[in-house]
C-alpha cells in the first residue's frame, strides 16, 4: 500500500491534535484496575521462598513448620509443580545455534541465581504467607559461581549447564568487507575504546502480578495479568499447563508500566496460574520491591571492545567491535535473551555510510538474574558505540563532530537502501533531523558559551548522537523463529444503536495512551466526536487477536489496523446511508456524528441511521443488509522492520571536584512519521530519555562477586528523579512510512536509545580539555573522578 | 515485604510508654514517624513485638524557647522545624540541613528523636547535634537524664539510649560571634549524603561534624584544630587521613575521603555572615 492516502488530503479533526487522553482523569483520581486491586472470593495469596544463593544443589526441603502455620492453604516444592508445568526453553530457530536448558518454574534441584523461587506457600494473606516462608528450611550446598560475564567462558569456570558444556549461549559473527585493509590504509586513524554498559531494570511502578482464576466447572483459567501481551501468554499458559488455549482468558486492565519487563515468563506467574488451578480457587501474586529487583529481567549488560577508522578528511571506513552480553542462567522465555545483542550487532552505525564492518557477539550464561529485551533493546549500546566512537574520532582529527556526522550520514533522498548490516532501511530523514536540532538548540551559541565557562574552570560538554530505532516489526523478529507471537494485529470498530463507536484492538495500553490514539484514529478516520468512541484492550475474549505492544508497533502496526477498520464501517455506513437518502455514496460524507453531504450539511445523524438499521429494518430493502461493524487485521509486509531515527544532544556540566554531572538540557528531534497525538509523543520521547539518562548516570544492579545482589531497594538502586531530570526540548519531522496509510512508525523507544549516547559524548566533551574520557555506565562520580586520576597520572 | 505480626499500643503519656517499654522487656520499639522503622519492618530486617506509637505525646511534640537554649520535642518533624520561626532565627544551621532531608512526605512525618535514636551515619541531624554542641534529654525507667551529643552516637545505628525514649534536644541559641555553615554532596537531591558537614564557628573556634563519611556522625579534633589556627587547606584535609571512610556500591573510601573534603571547603566557603 502507498499513502499519503485520501484521509489526510482533508482536514481531520483528531489524528496529529493534541488531545488530552480521556483515561487520564480516571487514573489520576485513582480509579484504575491495576492487579493488585483485583479482589475475588475465596482468593489467597502466594508468596515466595527465593534461592539465597547464586549457584545452589538443593539437598532438601523441610516445609512441614510452614503447612501448619497459620492460614497456609498450600505449599510447593519445585519438584511438586514440575508434574503439572511442562518446562520451557528460551531458544528460537532464527537464532541459529542458540542454546539454552528446560527452565521450571520453582528451582527443580539447582538454583541458578539469587532470587530464584524455590518454595511457593499459599496462605490466606500475603502477610501470613511471607510468615510461613520464614518457617521453610531449604539445606542448600553452595556451587561456585559464574558471575562476571567476562570470566564466565574461561576453562575452569564454573559451567551453569554441564549438559552444554560450556557457558556459551549464543555467537554470531557479521563480516562486510575488508576491515582490517580499510584501517590499515594511509590516512586513516582509528580510535579504539572499551566500553562496559552496567546492568540495570525497568523498575516499573506498578509491580509485576498476576491474579489466576480457575474454574474446574468449564476447566476455565482467567488470568489477570500485568503485561502487554495478553495472547502471547494465552499460549504460554495453554501449552505449559495443558489446558485448551480457548479456555484461558488473559486480561490486563490498567498497567502501571511495562517497558518490556512484562512481556516474559517469569516462574512465580506461572507457578501461581498452577496453584490456582491445582486449589480450584483464585490465587494472588503480586511481587513486591524485593522480588522485582531480583526477579524482572535486567538489561544491558555488555563489555565492549570497539574500534573505528576514520580518514583525514572525516569519512568513516568502518567499525570493528566485539560485544560479551551476559544474560543470566537461562535464556529468558519465549522471546530469548539473545535479541540484545543481536541488535548491537544489526544497529550499530546504521545512521552511518560506511562499508566495512565487523563484529562479533557472545552471549553468555551467569548465575544472575535473567537479562532479556527492555526497552530500546539494544539500541543504547548500539549508538553508544558507533556515535561514541565518532566523537572520539572528530577530537582525534580535530574536526567538529556535528561536521563529522554531516559527512557521513545517509543522504536523506537515499532511500530504500541498506545499512552495512543489511538492515533495509527507507522513509528516513537523517541529515534534516542533525540540521533541525543544531538549529533548535543554537550550536554555535552553545560552543561560545562553552568556551567561555571553560575560561572560568566550568566544565561544559555538549554531546550528540544520530541514531535509529527498530519499530513496527513483521513477522521476521518473532515469528519466523517459532514464537508464539503475533505480528499483526487486529482491529474491530462497531456502531452503536445511539451513534457511537465500540472498537476494541489487540495492541495493550500500559501507561503510554495507546487506548487515547486509537480513539483518536478512529474518531478522526469515522467521523465521530472523540468523546464518542469507547476503546477495549486487553482482554484475549473480547478483542481481536494478535501481539500487543512492544517494540513500538503499538501506533505503527495497531493504529493502522483500526484506521483500516473505521474506514470500512465507514463505507458500510454510507452505503447504507445512500440507500436511505436515495442518494450516490460518492455525495456522502461522515461528520461529528452525522452523514452529510460533502459540503458538510447534515442529512442524517448516525444514531437515526443505526437505529433504522437495528430497530426497524422493515424499513430498509430487503436486499440490503448492513453490518455496522467491521474488523481489519494489519501486518508490516516487505520490510522486516520500519525504521525510524532522531537526533538528539545534551548538554551537561561535570563538576571536576566531585565528579558529579549536571545535565542541563536535553534536545530531541524524532521522525517517528506520522505524529498522532504530539502530546502522547513528546511524553515518550521524554520519558525515554530519562529512562535513558538513567542508564547513563544513575542505574546499576551491583553484585557482588559471588553472585549477591546489592542493591535491590528503592533507596540503594537509583531511579532518576524529577528535580534532577533536565529541560528536554522535542521537536519533530515528519516523514510517513510508506508501508501504511496511516505513515506511523513507532516512538517509544528512541529517547531511552538515544540519550545514553549523547549524555556520553557530552560528558567526554567536558573531560577533554583535561585529557581524561570515560567509556563506562553508568558514569557515577566514582567513575568519573577516577578517569580524571587517569588523566592526570599520564 | 509485609511486617511479621506486632501488637500496637498507643500510649497517652510518657511514663505509660517507659512502661510498656519495660513490659515487653526489650521487645517492643517505639514508633514515631515511621519513615525508617516501618519501612525496616517490611523488610523484616525489624521485628519487634510490639510498636509503642508516640504520637499521641504532645509533650514530646513541641519548640521552646528558653533563655539560651531551644528545646525541641522528640516527636517534632522536620516539615514543624523547617517552618518554625524560633528555629529559623535561632538556629540558622536547621535551616541550611533541612531542606537536604529527604522530600516533603517524608519530612512531613520524620522526626528530629527518630532520626537520632536511628542513628544513621549518613543522616543529617546526628550530625548538626554534634556541630551545635546539643544536648539529648532522654527518660527511661530508671528516670531522666541529659547525655551530651558527643557522647550519644556511638557506631552504626548504635546510640547510649538504655532502654530510654528520647524525650528532647536541647540546642544553644545562635550568638552572634557564630557562623555556621553546610554541605552535602549527593547525586540525587533528597538521598542521603555521599558526604556532608555541618560547622559551627565560635569566634576562631570550630566543631565540625561529617556526616555519610564513616560508621557514625563523625568530628575531627584536629581538624577542627587545624581550622582554628588558620592553616592552609591542605593541611587541614590531611587530617582526613584519621577517618575510617566508608567503603560501599556508591562511593570507596578514596571517594568518599575526596568528596568530604569538597564538602568541607565548599561549607567554609559558604558560611554565613
Ligand atoms: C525516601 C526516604 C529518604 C530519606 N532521606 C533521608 C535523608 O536524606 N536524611 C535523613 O536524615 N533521613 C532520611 N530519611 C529517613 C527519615 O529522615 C526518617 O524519618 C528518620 O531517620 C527517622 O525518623 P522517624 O520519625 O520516621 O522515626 P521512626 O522510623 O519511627 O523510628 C526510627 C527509629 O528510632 C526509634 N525511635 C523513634 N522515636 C524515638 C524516641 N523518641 N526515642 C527513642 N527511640 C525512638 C524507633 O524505635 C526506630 O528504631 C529518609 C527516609 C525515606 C523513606
């Protein structure tokens, strides 16, 4: 399909307007339904008994204190649920080679990192449960443990899976060209930095948990469920604990965030989906601070060893680098722990001309917690990389990095064409989003204000990063490789009797307004008020089916689906309409509410056509028999992803006596295609940023060196917080998609890719008059300081 | 992260809390804002028997004004301190620390007796007691009795309180040969220090106090000496050196020795007039 298409060639009163959201009154006032306020009779409450250790043999388990302790209802051993929960493996085909070992949902004989579950108790409150926990007497015999990822593949390491043999769960190699020629050629310099990118989590307000309701009567499972894909876990239930998948029904309410954390299979949720059905009662998991830290999935987790050529003259020859990821003892369930890396080694430089590359991924098992796709998977590192290393090339060559980027992005009338890597890449805007943002924050400006403060031993360092992001993904990414995960989704819009729309989507809101910019489209597409359009998401028995929303494919590929289902109930509609007024459809047209003719004079209102429709259809022609409903499905078809890309720079100020950085502005500019709602938008894109800032100088999940986790409280793990969070100034281009009508790609990964990168490059602009540079995140003042000792020892 | 079971009591007068105190022998904590006790209790790193709440004490809640000294209530919260004019005038080293504590919830319900019977070595107001030269009155079964701050701090969350409650502090009013000064260095605003000071100038005389640096609020004689005869900087961090500098995920000793002294010059440099 080619656009722009005939719907935005004519005003619309909704799709691109700010429109406040109409669920955000109801949340703010605290009437959202996230799990934990879900109350069923007869419901208890599950609470774990979690690995101590990192690398454990469970010798035995002594519960019998914890059965008779007051108000437990049940309690289960690994063993005792492994007879009615098949394991799961994390490995999909299309990642060739991956390994990984069957995965129960309470430690069956080994523990594997420390927050493991390995006992459940079911008691009568959460409280009662936590009690009967502390009466449950695991013998465990430490194992050594592989913690560091960089010593895990060593011979002598301890092997997690001696069934592998080795710690290695994954390695790809991507070889274009000749890179070794390429540096070796006169006239190229090539800077080589090791990066380290620390662990860190999604720490999403609400919690992850679930309440699970099974009805032995119809052998019906009801899941309530904090997450973002509803049918992709209908499946997982289904397939795991062997009930028919249409006797599961997955629902999310409100969810207090996601940004991937819940989109796994994590063994207390399906522990307690079997509790429920072995009790034939409600059953309540909600994991609290603890559990989340040492329990959600990490991200990151990378030593990288990278270099880059550039010539003389400023054009990059290359990249060559070698990425370690550590993912934890297994690979995470059912989307696999080896997409991260296999995006640093897609993305890295892809902004970039340039034809030799080379990299190397390793993916390696370690006795922590489960490191799997948050969001921007990847992506942080990618940029991190490739502009990083740009940066330090133009200090190398004495030329100014913006200068340096001009020189080497893809031209914007260069599409489709491909990256080095392969990726196809088209409808970007590179060059025009570098020159936008040098305008908005006034460059020149800023480097004489820099040079100035320097003058009086301020430290001012401005930092960019040109990046892309993976959205709107085709079968390719999930699929192909045997997951039970849907890349198209569906729609359904219906008219009601008093003229108003129901439409229900597959895609899932958890926070970000995806139910506001499908009311928008559909209200803006049909020809309704917005207040008249009432949005259903996240039930597997209500809407169509299909994948939810991850990898920014809500708006791109959900959005699109429902634009294509409110066009065709609206040409149902003025069908009918033209029969009824006796009149060609092509005289027609649908506004606020009401069949018009084309010049916007009202002939019929809805609700009188619907009510003609359902009431009193003798009304109408035999012949004609109108459904005033439709269902449209979506999938993304001759690309495996849409791209979409930003530039984006800081400005920071380190304080060279305490190693503290202040970041003073952040500018953005995203081409995320068609903007739906710019406020929605901009609130992504400044939320990933400072999720993206967070990664870059506060968040970390320390260890220690046999395996415990240091910091798993909200005063120890660092969040970035308002009063500390800069000015972010967002501007967009807008440059459709062609694989849609609707022209959106997704926009809710980019700041949390992008700015790690800026913030570094900035914070290295700083050090440089000193001689010092910093390649690790986050960069704490301990960091910092340290590499200014460095500095000053040479 | 639910609290194990605890009986609540909630005690109309002081001597009835000595005497709980005394029934649970031992068992029982006593409650005042809660924002470290119940959050510990959680945790399940507390489990009392039994929580004496002190909020209904309203002799332990309260600012005085006597003569040379400000007697302020054990039950008085940093929100009642920050906004009390007494404290603003007579006691500007309040108003430069409390605005670091924490945010407006918590100060909202933290109290000046929680946070010294806490004792952590990174809050604020061990530290000023120990700049200001306060004194703690504290009651217990065995009667009142006044113990100065230099002797009530005695390690990581360890104080001289004996089964007592502390029932007020007892800070001198502001003269005017005094200057004060404050700092903190943390990343985020709100969190417990990295490292921090408060000082006291009398004339030429100083009783610095650091606080985040070491197991406990800590004051450096020598240092304070060093200040006294005008030394030059340098020197005078080089009585750092004695300190045994905390060492954890945020900061190693090297660091944190580094950022008390930026702390110290960074107060110096921003004494009041
Ligand atoms: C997010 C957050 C950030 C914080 N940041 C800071 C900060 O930057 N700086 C800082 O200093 N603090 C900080 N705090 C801690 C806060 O200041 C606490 O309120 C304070 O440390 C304890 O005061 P409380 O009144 O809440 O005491 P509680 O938590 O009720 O009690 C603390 C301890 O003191 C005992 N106790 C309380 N009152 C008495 C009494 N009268 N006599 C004897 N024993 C008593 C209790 O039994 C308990 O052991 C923070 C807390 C939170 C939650």
């Amino acid at each position: 399909m080619t656009g722009p298409a005939h719907i935005f060639d004519k005003p619309n009163r909704y799709i691109g307007k700010p429109e406040p959201r109409a669920d955000a009154a109801r949340l703010l006032q605290g009437r959202g339904t996230y799990v934990d306020d879900q109350k069923l009779p007869r419901m208890v409450h599950a609470a774990f008994v979690r690995s101590p250790h990192a690398h454990a043999t469970i010798l035995s388990i002594n519960a019998e204190e914890a059965r008779a302790a007051t108000g437990v209802v049940a309690v289960y051993s690994g063993e005792d649920l492994a007879k009615h929960v098949t394991p799961y493996v994390g490995t999909l085909t299309h990642l060739a080679g991956l390994r990984s070992m069957p995965q129960h949902p309470l430690a069956v004989g080994v523990a594997r990192w420390q927050g493991e579950p390995v006992v459940m108790i079911v008691a009568t409150s959460r409280a009662l449960a936590e009690d009967a926990c502390e009466l449950v007497y695991v013998d465990y015999a430490e194992l050594p443990a592989a913690v560091d990822s960089e010593t895990a593949l060593d011979t002598g390491a301890p092997i997690i899976h001696s069934e592998l043999g080795s710690n290695l769960a994954w390695e790809r190699d991507v070889v274009v060209g000749d890179i070794d020629a390429a540096f070796a050629a006169p006239d190229v310099h090539v800077v080589e930095r090791q990066f380290r990118f620390g662990r860190h989590t999604g720490v999403t307000l609400e919690t992850r948990g679930t309440v699970c309701d099974y009805d032995p009567s119809e052998d019906q499972l009801t899941v309530y469920y904090s997450g973002q894909a509803p049918h992709m876990m209908q499946v997982i239930f289904s397939k795991h604990l062997d009930l028919p998948e249409e006797n599961i029904r997955v629902i999310s309410n409100d969810v207090g965030g996601s940004f991937g954390i819940k989109i796994h299979t994590y063994g207390d949720e399906i522990a307690t989906a079997a509790a429920a059905k072995l009790l034939k009662r409600p059953v309540k998991f909600i994991a609290d601070r603890f559990e989340s830290f040492l329990t959600d999935i990490h991200a990151r987790d990378h030593i990288v060893r990278a270099k880059m050529g550039v010539t003389e003259a400023g054009k990059i020859v290359g990249i060559d680098f070698d990425d370690l990821t550590g993912i934890g003892p297994f690979s995470m369930y059912p989307r696999t722990s080896a997409i991260e890396c296999n995006q640093v080694l897609n993305l890295t430089g892809a902004p970039y001309v340039m034809e030799n590359y080379r990299a190397k991924g390793r993916v390696v098992f370690q006795n922590k917690t489960l490191m799997c796709q948050y969001r921007a998977v990847g992506h942080p590192i990618a940029m991190a990389i490739a502009d990083g290393l740009l940066e330090d090339a133009a200090r190398k060559i004495g030329m100014d990095p913006v200068a340096l980027r001009e020189i080497n992005l893809m031209a914007d009338d260069s599409y489709p064409r491909t990256s080095a890597t392969g990726m196809k890449l088209d409808d970007l805007s590179h060059k025009r989003a570098l020159r936008k943002l040098t305008d908005l924050m006034n460059y020149d400006g800023l480097r004489a204000r820099q040079t100035l403060a320097r003058k009086k031993g301020i430290y001012r360092g401005i930092g960019f990063v040109s990046m892309v992001e993976v959205t709107n993904p085709s079968p390719m990414f999930y699929g192909i490789g045997g997951a039970p995960i849907a890349s198209q989704d569906g729609a359904t819009v219906r008219l009601d009797a008093g003229g108003a729309l129901h439409v229900s989507s597959s895609i899932t809101e958890q926070g970000q307004g995806t139910n506001a910019i499908l009311a928008q489209i559909a209200a803006g597409v049909f020809g309704v008020d917005l207040n008249r359009v009432k949005v259903t998401t996240g039930d597997t028995a209500t809407t169509p089916y299909g994948g939810g929303t991850w990898a920014s494919r809500g708006a791109g590929i959900g959005g699109e689906a429902m634009l294509q289902a409110a066009q065709a109930l609206k040409d149902q509609v003025l069908e009918v309409a033209g029969v009824m007024l006796q009149t060609g459809v092509e005289t027609l047209d649908i506004q606020s509410g009401a069949v018009t003719d084309i010049d916007g004079s009202v002939r019929l209102t809805l609700a009188d056509l619907a009510r003609t429709v359902y009431y009193r259809g003798n009304e109408l022609p035999n012949d004609l028999n109108p459904e005033l409903i439709a269902t449209r499905h979506y999938r993304v078809t001759d690309f495996p992803f849409v791209f979409t890309n930003g530039a984006m720079a800081a400005h920071v100020e380190v304080d060279i006596e305490t190693g503290f950085v202040k970041v003073l502005h952040f500018w953005a500019v995203e081409d995320c295609g068609r903007v739906i709602n710019p406020l929605l938008v901009d609130e992504q894109i400044r939320g990933g940023v400072v999720q993206g800032i967070g990664g870059a100088l506060y968040e970390e999940c320390h260890y220690s060196p046999d395996g415990q986790f240091l910091n798993a409280t909200m005063a120890d793990y660092m969040v970035p917080m308002a009063s500390e969070m800069p000015e972010i100034t967002i501007a967009h281009i807008e440059t459709p998609t062609k694989t849609s009508i609707l022209g959106a790609k997704g926009a809710g990964e980019a700041g949390t890719g992008g700015a790690p990168a800026a913030i570094l490059n900035a914070v290295n602009d700083a050090l440089s008059p000193l001689g010092a540079s910093i390649w690790q995140m986050p960069m704490t003042p301990e960091r910092i300081l340290a590499s200014l000792n460095q500095a000053d020892c040479n | 992260m639910k609290a194990p079971d605890f009986d609540y009591l909630r005690p109309a007068s002081l001597a009835a809390a000595v005497a709980m105190l005394v029934e649970y022998d031992g068992e029982a904590m006593p409650l005042a804002g809660g924002q470290s006790l119940m959050p510990m209790m959680n945790f399940r790193m507390a489990a009392p028997e039994a929580l004496i709440d002190l909020v209904n004490l309203s002799e332990l809640r309260g600012i005085w004004v006597e003569s040379d000294t400000i007697r302020i209530g054990a039950m008085t919260s940093y929100a009642d301190l920050k906004g009390d004019a007494a404290v603003q005038k007579h006691i500007p080293l309040f108003s430069l620390a409390l605005p670091h504590i924490a945010h407006d919830a918590i100060r909202n319900r933290g109290t000046i007796g929680g946070s010294l019977a806490l004792a952590d070595p990174a809050a604020e107001m061990p530290a000023l007691m120990l700049a200001l030269n306060a004194n703690i009155e504290v009651e217990g079964p065995d009667g009142a009795r006044m113990l100065s701050a230099d002797d009530f701090f005695l390690g990581m969350f360890e104080t001289a309180l004996d089964g007592e409650l502390i029932k007020a502090i007892h800070i001198p009013v502001a003269k005017s040969e005094q200057r004060f000064g404050f700092h903190e260095l943390t990343q985020r605003h709100g969190d417990y220090a990295l490292a921090g000071v408060a000082i006291v100038q009398t004339s030429n005389t100083y009783r610095a106090a650091f606080f985040g640096v070491a197991d406990r609020a800590t004051r450096v004689p020598k240092l304070e000496a060093a200040l006294e005869q005008n030394e030059d900087i340098t020197s005078v961090l080089a009585h750092l050196n004695s300190v045994d500098f905390t060492d954890d995920i945020k900061a190693n000793h090297t660091t944190r020795q580094r950022l008390a002294g930026v702390a110290l010059k960074r107060a110096l440099k921003g004494m009041t007039t």
